[in-house]
C-alpha cells in the first residue's frame, strides 16, 4: 500500500510524534510512505528518517494556492492509496486537495477535544463531503465533534493512540545517574510534561503542588516543555522547588528519574507522554479531560480539571503510598499499555480502516 500523511508541521509535538511513529511502523511492514508537512521547518523537530515533501506554506491566500497546486502535482506521482492527515490545518487542507481532484481515499484524524472555535467547526461541516473517514484519539473528543456538528456520527469513529513501550522501559542505572545529575537522590519527583501553553493549566498543578508539599517537604515539580514562561513565572517565584527544564529530548530518563506523572491538562485530546509515564511503570494522576479516563483506567488517580485541591488530594495520596503499592500500581499501568495500546496493535487497526476504504474505493 502506498500511504500519504499529512501533517501542519513536524515540530516537537504529541501529534507529530504519534504521525511519525505510525508511518515507521507502516514502512517497517513494508508499505510505501511519504511525509506531506504543509509548514516550513523549524528549529526543533522530531528527527524523522522517511521521505518528506514540505510545502513551506504560509498563512497567505497565494500561499495556500500554490501548495495545493504543488501538492496536487506530487500526489499524481507518488500515487498513494489512502491520504491520512492529522490535526485541523492538514486535515483542512486534505479535504481541498479532494476538491481540486485528488481521489484516494481520505482519512482525518482528530487529536483534541478541542481544535478551535465555532468558524472552524462551521469549515468542517461544510467540507464534510470531502472526506472518506474521520478518527478521534479518544470518545471524548468524537463525542464533542458530533454534539457541535462537525462531524456527522456515521462518519467519525474512535482509533486511539499508540505507544512504543519498548522505548520506556525502566533502567535503574540510568534513573540513578539522572537524579545524581539533578541532585534529587531524597527527594520525592513529579514530572510534567508538554508546551507551557494555557491547555496544560501549569499554574493550577504548580499551586496544586504548593499543597501537596506540605505533606512532604522533600517533594520537587519538574516541568518538561518550552512555551511561554510568562504563565507560569508568578506561580514558579513564589513556590520553591518547581523547575522549569524548557524542551528535552531525553523524555524516557526524565520519566525513569521521576517517581510520579502529573498531567493537569484543562483539555487535551489523548495525552501521548501519559501513556508513556504509565509504560514506564509510573503512578500517575491526571486531570479529568479528553481521553484520559479511558488510557488510565484503574491504574492511576485521576481528577477533576481546575480543581487544585483535588489535583493536590491526588498527589498527596500517591506519595503517601508505600514504594511496593506503588510498583504495583507501575506494573498494572505498563500492563494496561502493553494490552490495549501498544503501536504494533495500533498500527493493524489502522490498516484494517486503511483497507477497508481502499476496497470501497475499488468496488
């Protein structure tokens, strides 16, 4: 099969990481993949080893028509039979490419709960007719997209994420150099991960840690993610003990060094580095939203969004644990990841839908 993915960019994203790790793995099994990144490139991507064609588009009427146009005459070479893309940008941009001609089959996919306001939502509906199929990463956000219209429910189903445990997996050796590094041997360590954007809410984790220390003064926050410090720098100066370690690409010691996952997330579609933390044997606790609920299961604490007392209450009971409760609770998380969300499994249900569409398509 030959497969083209679009993406808006190939930055340092939860999305971006999940488009990349499936294309690997549809290249590993031996289909035909391509790259189509709308955007130009940036300073900090993820390294990426398939074939790429970047548009270089910019947000310019003439931008955008030139890059269909190119698109539309690559696509007529490459000859893929299915066009998968991802976030609301590439999928936009997909469904044009089906009205200036282009007929595989289409398929979008929906990362967030949330991907814009009313004028959007209205531009999916009137595009509908454009695309074969749409996927949510969780119910969550396919329940959102149906109830403000979006979507029509016939159209859109459920394909979660996929996680590559093989990545995350525990290393005493390398836990114990990291908190060396970071003088942290006695301390108790959260880990947040993900941009310092206003989705994340890190000023209710940071106040929601404010509180949980008093149970334990040897607790210490690290935030793992670039952005816009400007939102968090009043809570960081008044609350010692939270550290702002801006873009790392050593995710899995970061995640080995700690002793708990926090996500604080106000909405989210299906956080990718949760899953991580869980395949790392992580206790987490995490906010209520997107499809998080149905990644954690019973195998971590989760809590309402916006409710630092509640997201302190979790934390708190996480370090209260004994460290054996706590293993315990790390191998049923990796166990739950393994068994329901492993990127080999992920990867066949995407060529189940991938084949289905093609066989209608040639019907």
């Amino acid at each position: 099969m030959r497969i083209a993915y679009v993406l808006t960019t190939l930055g340092i994203g939860g999305a971006e990481k999940q488009v990349i790790s499936l294309a690997e793995h549809m290249a590993a099994r031996g289909h035909v993949v391509t790259l189509l990144v709308l955007k130009h490139s940036t300073a900090e991507e993820w390294p990426v080893k398939l074939s790429v064609m970047r548009l270089n588009m910019e947000k310019t009427p003439k931008s955008l028509w030139r890059g269909l146009g190119f698109a539309v005459k690559f696509l007529a070479i490459f000859r893929p039979d299915i066009i998968h893309s991802h976030t609301y940008p590439a999928n936009i941009f997909a469904r044009m490419l089906r009205w200036r001609g282009v007929h595989p089959p289409i398929v979008n996919t929906i990362h967030n709960v949330y991907e814009g306001g009313r004028h959007r939502m209205l531009l999916y509906r009137l595009t509908d007719r454009f695309v074969d199929s749409v996927t949510a990463v969780s119910s969550a956000a396919q329940e959102r997209f149906v109830r403000t219209h979006a979507m029509p429910p016939r159209k859109i189903s459920v394909l979660t994420n996929g996680i590559e445990a093989k990545e995350f997996t525990p290393d005493r050796n390398r836990r114990d150099r990291l908190r060396q590094t970071m003088r942290v041997e006695n301390a108790f360590v959260w880990l947040a991960a993900g941009r310092l954007v206003p989705a994340k809410d890190y000023p209710n984790l940071i106040s929601a840690f404010a509180i949980a220390r008093k149970s334990r003064s040897n607790a210490v926050l690290w935030i793992a993610g670039e952005g816009d410090k400007s939102l968090v720098e009043r809570e960081c100066s008044s609350i010692p003990d939270v550290q702002l370690l801006g873009l790392r690409h050593d995710m899995p010691d970061l995640l080995d060094a700690a002793d708990g996952f926090v996500l604080s997330s106000a909405w989210e579609g299906m956080p990718l580095v949760l899953g991580e933390a869980m395949a790392m044997r992580k206790p987490v606790v995490a906010t209520d939203v997107g499809g998080v609920r149905e990644l954690v299961g019973e195998a971590g604490v989760v809590v309402p969004a916006r409710d630092r007392e509640s997201l302190a209450g979790g934390m708190v009971s996480v370090m209260a644990m004994n460290d054996k409760r706590r293993r315990e609770i790390g191998v049923e998380a990796r166990r739950r990841i393994e068994q329901f969300f492993s990127m080999d499994a992920k990867t066949e249900e995407w060529l189940n839908l991938y084949s289905k569409l093609t066989s209608q398509e040639n019907s």
